[in-house]
C-alpha cells in the first residue's frame, strides 16, 4: 500500500502525551528511588575546608 502526501500529512500519532507522561514520571521515581537508597549525595557537607 503505497500512502500519497495528503494521506501522510494527515496520519496523526496518538501515543506521543502518553509516553512522554510516563517517561517524566519514571524519570521523577527513578530520582526518588535514587535519593532514598543513596542520599549521601544529597546530604554532603558544601562547608567543609
């Protein structure tokens, strides 16, 4: 099946919203995961000299 260029200008992706939701929110859980298990990184000391 061969499409012309007014039938591909007019195919439309529905998915794009719905994994780029998933894709911040699996980032955001991985940070959390991240900070809970290793929080050393989060609670250095800047001050030290």
């Amino acid at each position: 099946m061969v499409l012309s260029k007014e039938e591909l200008t007019k195919v439309q992706g529905g998915s794009k919203t719905l994994w780029f939701i998933v894709g911040v929110i699996g980032t955001f859980l991985a940070g959390l995961f991240d900070g809970i298990v290793n929080p050393n990184r989060c609670n250095s000391d800047s001050d030290s000299d």
